[in-house]
C-alpha cells in the first residue's frame, strides 16, 4: 500500500463529466468503480465523509487501531467466492491477514458456566469439534453442514454463477427457527449454531435461514481478521481504481441527484458542484437515496414502502486500548449471551442490558500472545439515543453532542465492562483507554436510518417487500450495497457484481472471474 492515494479537488466544474459517477464509497461502490474502471469507463467516486470505505472505516486511539464494524471476514481462503472476487479486483494478494484458532474462530458461551463452544473451521472439522460435546448429535450436524452447501447451491451468484430465481425460491422460504429445530431436536445444539447471530442480527419467525447459512458458510471455509484493520481493504481498491483513471472525492456530500427527461442528469453536492455522467450508481441506504433522488419517476407508492420497511436493530460498541505485555491472547471471538435463548437479545427488557456481547481481540505484534485491545459488541435500539436523535457528527460536519449524551455513553460503558469483567477477569487494572460508539454513531457515519447494523430487516414471508433490487425505474440508475441482496463483506462484494452485471452482461463479468 506504498502509492500515495490523492483526493483529487473538484473546483473546476468542467472536469466533471463521466461515463459513471458513484454515490458512496463502501464495500460496494469501491468494487462497482474497479470493476468498472477495468473495462475502460471514466469512474468517479463521491463521499461524504473524510474517511473511504464506509462500514470499512477504520480509527485510532491511543495509537491503536481499531475496526468500525468489520472485525473478521469469512471466504478469504483460496478457492472461495470473495478471494476470487478479490483477486480479480487486484487487491487479494495485498491484503494482511490474521488466521484464528481453526479448531474454534468463534465460541459461544452461556451464562455463568465456564465451558464454551467452538464453531471450527472446515466442514468436518466443524463437526468434530461440536460432536466431542454432542456425541449423540453427529448425524444432525452432518445435515446442518449439508444443509448450509445446499442453500448456497441455491444461490447462483454466490458460487459466481448464472442461474435464476427459481433456483432461490426453492430454499428461500425456510425460516431460521424452524429450519433449526428441524435439523436437530437439541435445544442447546440450535442455539450454538445461532449463538454468532450477532453477525447478521436474526429475529426467529422473520430471518431467512439463508442469511444464515451464507455467512456461516464462509466463515466455516475460512476466518480471518484484517491486520491492522478493515479499512486496508478500502484503501487498496482506492489505489486500484486510481490505477484504471478512477477518482475519489472525499467531504463531497451529495444533496440531489437530479432526473431529466427519465435520466439522472447529475448529482449535486451540498457546495453546489455537479457530477454529470451516462449511468449512475447508489452505495448508500435506499431511504438516504429517496431523500436525495429529484424525480416523478419514482412513486409514492413506493417511497412509503421503503420508509416503512423495518430496520434492524443497532448496537453499542465499547473499543479498549490494553496494558502491553499483560493481557492474553484469544485466538477466537467470544459470543456470550445471558441465558439459552440467544433470540431475547434484542426483545429483553432496557434494565438487564446487555443480554449478550462480542468479544473481538487483536494481537499485539510487539508481543505476540498478548492482545493489543478489545471491542466489545452488544444490541442497542435506537429509542436508547432518540433523546439526541436532531444531533449530527460525522467527519464530514463533525460535532460534539451534549454533556447529557456523554454521560449516558459512560454510565453504558461501565456497565458493559463490568459484565464482560464477570467473565474476563484479567482485564481489570489493563485498560489504558477507551472510546464508546451509540446507535447515533452508526446511524451517523453508515447513513443508516436510526443506525441500522445491517440495514433492512429481511422477513421470510415478506421476500418481495424486503429485498431491494439493483435496478430501480430511472434506467440509469443502479443500487448496490448493503441493502442489496445481503449485507457483511462477502454478500456486498457479490451485490457488487450484479450491479456491474447490469451494465457489462451478467455471463461476460463472471467469465472475467
């Protein structure tokens, strides 16, 4: 990552003509610029904020870095979709990788028992581990793993193949719940399986198990964490994209994108500045889009729909900076949750908060076997924050809210700690610093309505409701990201390659991979 990455300026308005200009510098939108930048299009790339990479975005404290929202990624390994996609995006071979313990990437714990369960790397290796505390149960998790390759199967675009929705619609209705209960009959086996569920924020009787299934799936292939941080994922595609004539511009807050005669003419940024292009791409919330999107084209119909559609829920995320050389290192992410129904999460009474966490350590490279920091990752609804919902901070238009707000993020700080304390007792007198995240932090920087973690809700028995399309009823104007089809690092990259497909011919982009 040696190249110097330019934020170009933007004061001459007759530089501004493309062949696609992105609103949003995600996952999603950095992978639809390279993409598209490779095929020989004039790319322009417009965020709001200072830093690129939305959900990618990376901080530091106390000279540590630390991960917004991506603490690990699942298909990295060779051979699987996202390493591909990566590869073809010319960023794979660069990226900085930390391996986790293959005999559990993550453990999931209850209560006060000190045992914790694995859920290992490699299909069979996956069930070994589980069957050495579920002798009896080896059949079942045989048919939960086989259950997981026959969903992803389903969905062509995930082993980067042409297909149809026919294909989906056969596995698209199974409900995680009942799918679960179906495959095994042991209470706490279910729960094991769903006790990440932090990863995608499954609500039972609503949540597709093909959410789950998809992002257990790759995690089950390969579990890495990016050292040090997400955001090298951003920065490399930037680099790319500049090496194909793409441009980045950053504080570029775009206020309107504006319809003539059926077309996006231009998107127009809050200063005024217009960006004219033939095609144009959203990488940010469908209702943020809605908001900006200056057209009769789109019905009111439709825009009600998408207000109305559930959100899910929002978290609180406490960052702690460690003592060197004091804490050890755990190879794994830890999952607890207070009781066995991993699903009263995020429905349990505001006074027993936090009914679950998620404990992510990375590894000090001075002194290896010791962990640098800790991000701690519980539930939180908005309503919690909705006291300063009218406040606003963001690198783009930073803010300090009021003393009120930051009491509140204190008293919620000490009282995750404490709980994580119960468990991790050699913490206590190790903390040199600490930085706390609210609902209003996500809602904030990923443009997510009252800070959505994964955006719209998906529900089983409202499929056509709650999945959004890359295509929308302006022809030149495409979506991706988050929203689109599936959310987390690998279901965005693949969304990136249907918003492309739209453009370059679906069987021509998959040939390229």
């Amino acid at each position: 990552m040696s190249a110097t990455l330019h934020n170009q300026e933007y004061s001459n308005p007759d530089r501004h003509h493309y062949d696609v200009v992105i609103i949003g510098s995600g996952l999603g939108g950095l992978l639809c610029a390279v993409m598209l930048a490779k095929e020989g299009m004039k790319v322009c790339v417009l965020e709001k904020n200072k830093q690129i990479g939305g959900c990618l975005q990376t901080f530091s404290l106390h000279k540590t870095v630390f991960d917004s929202c991506v603490h690990y990624v699942g298909g990295l390994g060779e051979g699987h979709t996202l390493h591909r996609i990566f590869s073809y995006a010319g960023i794979m071979s660069m990226l900085k990788l930390f391996s986790f313990d293959p005999d559990g990437f993550d453990r999931i714990a209850f209560g006060n028992e000190e045992i914790s369960y694995p859920q290992a790397v490699g299909k069979e290796n996956f069930i070994a581990q589980l069957v050495s505390h579920f002798p009896d149960q080896q059949s079942n998790l045989r048919h939960y793993v086989e259950s997981l390759q026959h969903v992803g199967d389903h969905f062509p675009l995930y082993r980067l193949r042409n297909g149809d929705a026919l294909e989906k619609s056969k596995v698209a209705h199974w409900e995680i719940l009942k799918t679960l209960q179906s495959i095994s009959p042991n209470k706490r086996l279910q729960q094991i399986l769903v006790g990440n569920n932090l990863l995608y924020a499954g609500v039972p009787h609503k949540t597709p198990f093909y959410l789950h299934a998809l992002v257990l799936e790759s995690y089950i292939h390969s579990a890495h964490k990016l050292v040090p941080g997400s955001s090298q994922i951003a920065k490399l595609l930037w680099r790319e994209l500049q090496a194909h004539g793409g441009v980045v511009f950053r504080h570029a807050h775009v206020s309107g994108l504006i319809e003539e005669k059926g077309l996006i003419q231009y998107a127009e940024t809050q200063h005024g500045q217009r960006f004219y292009a033939k095609q144009f791409i959203s990488d940010i919330h469908p209702q943020a889009l809605l908001f900006i999107l200056k057209s009769k084209l789109v019905r009111s119909a439709y825009r009600k729909r998408i207000e109305g559609l559930e959100q899910s829920t929002s978290a609180f995320m406490l960052n702690l900076v460690l003592r060197p050389h004091c804490v050890p290192m755990r190879y794994h992410n830890l999952y607890w949750h207070a009781t066995d129904n991993v699903w009263s999460a995020t429905t349990v009474d505001s006074t027993l908060w936090p009914h679950q966490y998620a404990l992510y350590f990375t590894e000090d490279q001075r002194y290896p076997g010791f962990a640098e920091s800790l991000s701690v990752l519980t539930y939180m609804p908005f309503a919690e924050v909705s006291s300063w919902t009218n406040t606003h901070n963001h690198s783009g238009n930073p803010n300090v809210r009021c003393a009120e707000y930051e009491d509140f993020k204190a008293e919620k700080a000490e009282i995750l700690l404490n709980k994580v304390l119960e468990r991790f007792s050699d913490l206590k007198g190790n903390i040199l610093a600490q930085s706390a995240a609210t609902p209003l932090t996500y809602r904030d920087y990923g443009n997510n309505p009252e800070g959505s973690l994964y955006g719209i809700l998906k529900d089983v028995s409202k499929p056509a409701e709650t999945q959004i399309s890359v295509k929308t009823k302006i022809p030149n104007l495409l979506q991706t990201g988050q929203n689109v089809n599936l959310h987390g690092v690998l279901g965005v990259s693949i969304t990136a390659v249907a918003t492309c497909a739209e453009m370059l011919g679906m069987d021509y982009v998959l040939k390229k991979m």
